[in-house]
C-alpha cells in the first residue's frame, strides 16, 4: 500500500504528464477532478444553499476552467483533491458574496425608485403615507441620513459633516436604513395585497 507522500508525488506525475499532453493522463486526471462538482454541492449546501442548481453548474465549469489554467502551479504537496478542494471553496465564498452583493444593490434600487419615482396624486399620497411609517420605524439617525439623502439631495460628505459622522458611518447607516425601510415597506404590501 503506497504511503501519502508516494501518493501525492503519483499526483504530481499525472499532472505533469497531463500538461504535456497525454491523453491517458489527461483522461486520468479529468477522473480524478470528477471531486469538483461534489465539492462544491456539499459546501454550497453547508452554506444554506445560497448558490441555485443552475448556477452552481456554471460555478463548477467555471472551477474547471480555473483548476485546469492554474493546473502548472501544482507541486505534489497535497493531494490533488485536497488541492483542488481550495479552488472550489475560493470560487463557491466568491459565488456568494457576488450574488449577496447583486441582491442588495437590487435592494437598494429597489427603494430609490420607490423614493425617486413621480405617480399620481392619489398614489403618490399613498406612497408617501407608508414610506413615512417606514421611515418612523427606523432607527433615528438611518432615517435622518435617508431623509437628507432624497428629500433635500444632500451628498454624504455633507450629512458626515453636519452630524459630526465619518462619511462611512453615514453610508452604514444608509445602506442599513434602506435595507430595513425595503423590508418594511415590503412586508406592508404583503399586507395589504393579502
């Protein structure tokens, strides 16, 4: 029975002979990257399955295209499942943050054409009713730095200026009033449309 080191040095020979182009070894190899779509579906679900089945196929031929490009760094210290399990969680955290990113920068849209957008009298009076419950049910100084924001188009660098705020705290707390007054204003249509 061969010992690790002899395995991984195994792994290192396939590699490299895959890289020259030896169909049985890149035969032999593409076996063995058969990990990476397993990989990814057990992390992906340990994460709460934040990645849908669509695009968790595209995350793994895009982790084989890496793998594949990165393949010549290989050195035989792990084996190369374990080597290229650090691939497949690198892209699967990337997928995830890009795809919470995405969700609240649609979020945020969301709510600034709901404070942008121009209806009728009727609606406007309407919208402007629930947008100022969910105003009130912010916190004082997320609603504050919202309001000087839309209402009187004042830039972050002025509102950090007259609440004695660093201009990141402003954007927290803009960015966290915008995701709360979204839910709120959501959960008011659910409501009313129930």
């Amino acid at each position: 029975m061969p010992n690790q080191r002899d395995e991984r040095l195994d792994d290192l020979q396939l590699v490299r002979e895959a890289l020259t182009g030896d169909p049985r070894a890149a035969d032999g190899l593409i076996a063995r990257l058969k990990c990476v779509p397993q990989i990814l579906h057990v992390k992906n679900v340990q994460a709460g399955s934040p990645i849908g089945r669509d695009d968790l196929r595209d995350l793994t031929q895009d982790t084989l295209e890496l793998i594949w490009r990165k393949l010549g760094s290989y050195e035989g210290r792990s084996s190369l499942e374990t080597w290229a399990y650090a691939y497949c969680q690198h892209m699967l955290l990337n997928a995830i943050r890009n795809k919470r990113r995405r969700q609240a920068r649609q979020r945020e849209t969301d709510v600034e054409l709901l404070l942008d957008n121009k209806p009728d009298t009727a609606e406007r009076e309407h919208d402007f009713d629930a947008l100022r419950r969910g105003l009130e049910g912010l916190d004082p100084n997320q609603a504050l730095v919202i309001r000087l924001k839309h209402f009187e188009s004042v830039t972050f660098e002025e509102i950090a200026a007259s609440l004695q705020m660093s201009v990141n705290t402003v954007k927290t707390q803009y960015y966290r009033g915008l995701t709360k007054l979204r839910e709120s204003l959501e959960q008011r249509l659910r409501e009313e449309y129930a």
